[in-house]
C-alpha cells in the first residue's frame, strides 16, 4: 500500500508541474538611425558584405536609414 500511494504521489507532483507558455525577452537596446549618409562616406566591403564607413565607425543600410555595426 505505502508504494501505491508512493506512486500516486510522484504521478501527482508530477503532473502538477506546468510547461513554460511564455518567455520574457528584455527589451532590444536603443538604436540610433542616421537617416542620410554624409558627403564624405566611404563603401566597403567587409566579407562579402557592404557597409557604409565615417566618423570612425560601419553603418548598414536599412529601409529606415543607416544603423551602427560593430564589424569582427
């Protein structure tokens, strides 16, 4: 009897326990978006791919203008 109400115990903890229905995801950080690229912008490639150089730092274009990349 003390096993069967062993396993009645387990099969109940058990199914007590709920699957995870949503995950929380912090919040993307701020990005900047320059809307027009400066006279003085250079096009590399980088990879294969094209980034847009000034100021010191890689730009992606985007549909709503040029984002900062860090390029590795």
């Amino acid at each position: 009897m003390r096993h069967l109400l062993f396993i009645f115990g387990i099969v109940g903890a058990m199914s007590l326990t709920s699957c995870a229905t949503h995950v929380a995801v912090k919040p993307a950080t701020s990005v900047k978006v320059v809307k027009v690229a400066p006279k003085h912008h250079k096009v590399v490639v980088v990879k294969g791919q094209r980034y847009y150089f000034w100021n010191g730092r890689h730009y992606k274009k985007t549909s709503r203008g040029y984002v900062f990349v860090k390029v590795r």
